[in-house]
C-alpha cells in the first residue's frame, strides 16, 4: 500500500510522532542553514550544506508523509529556534558546531529508536518504519561525524551547551507532538 493510502489508518500515537519528527526536521534544516549564515570555515560550511541537503531530503518525505494540518502549528518557532542553534555556535567555531551537532543527533537517534520499537512492537507500518529507519542511519552519521570532528567535548562550556541543545531538542518535541 502506498504511503498517502496508509495515512488513513494511522494511530493517534504515530500522527503525533510524525509531527515531532517534521517538526524536528524543520529545525534541523533551520540549524544548517543557521551555520551557513554565520560560519566562514570551509570545512564546517562543506559539512553544513551536505547535511543540510540530507535534512532537507527528510523534510521531504516528511511532507509527503504528514498533510499540512496535521503538522505542528509551532513550525516558525522551530524555524528561529533551529537557525540559533546554528548561527549562535557557528560565532564560536568548528568545535562548537560540531558539538551542536553530535547533541542534536543524539536525541534524534534516541527519538527515532522510541518510535521504531513502537512500530516493531505493534507490527503496522512497516513503510513508515522503514522511511523512519533509512532517517536515524543518516542521522546517526551526521552524529559520528560530527563527533569525530570535535573529537569529544571538553570544557565545562561545551558540555553544557551540549546539554541545553539536547534538553531543548526533547522539550520541543514534547510541544510538537501536541501543537
């Protein structure tokens, strides 16, 4: 069955997760171009714009996937906030982006892992599980990447910031899921 047929059929639980994960792609995209205005590092600006375009790809989907009523209502919030969360380390250097960044995937990995176990669980959408799946394999990358680069957060500045940007990332999608 294709997607669009399957979106009648799909539980309150999975709307409301789609809507974070557009939300959150939203962001994401927003973060990346954040840096890309700010940043004048050719490594960093190569990492951005090829994220970006993975980001984007995901959002994508996601608007295929989810009717525009039924995305959240919060999405230019998520769009100022997520060009912050890029632009504002981007003023402190590589490090700082890539430290963003490894922090902002690793919630996106433990978000998409939630909903994945839920779908194994329940055993429906397996199209859906598998557009989620192919999402978290690239957004783990981005991980790696990020944190191959940065090589570990060092610093109590860092290490906090890290935790502002992933306690903010599951507070919005917190608010996404209901708005």
């Amino acid at each position: 069955m294709p997607l669009a047929a399957s979106l009648a059929s799909l539980p309150d639980w999975l709307v409301r997760e789609l809507r974070s994960d557009h939300a959150g792609e939203t962001g994401a995209v927003m973060i990346y171009r954040g840096i890309l205005a700010v940043c004048r590092d050719p490594g960093v600006r190569d990492f951005a714009a090829r994220h970006r375009a993975t980001e984007q790809g995901h959002l994508d989907l996601l608007e295929e996937l989810l009717p525009p009523h039924q995305r959240s209502k919060l999405l230019p919030i998520w769009r100022v906030a997520g060009f912050l969360t890029g632009a504002l380390p981007s003023l402190f250097g590589p490090r700082a982006v890539h430290v963003t960044i490894d922090a902002v995937e690793t919630f996106v990995d433990h978000h998409y892992q939630q909903q994945l176990d839920r779908l194994d669980a329940e055993r429906i959408h397996p199209e859906i599980r598998a557009l989620l799946a192919q999402c978290q394999e690239e957004e783990v990358h981005h991980r790696d990447e990020a944190r191959d680069l940065h090589g570990g957060a060092s610093g109590w500045l860092l290490r906090a910031w890290g935790w502002v940007v992933g306690t903010g990332s599951a507070a919005a999608v917190v608010a996404a899921k209901r708005i």
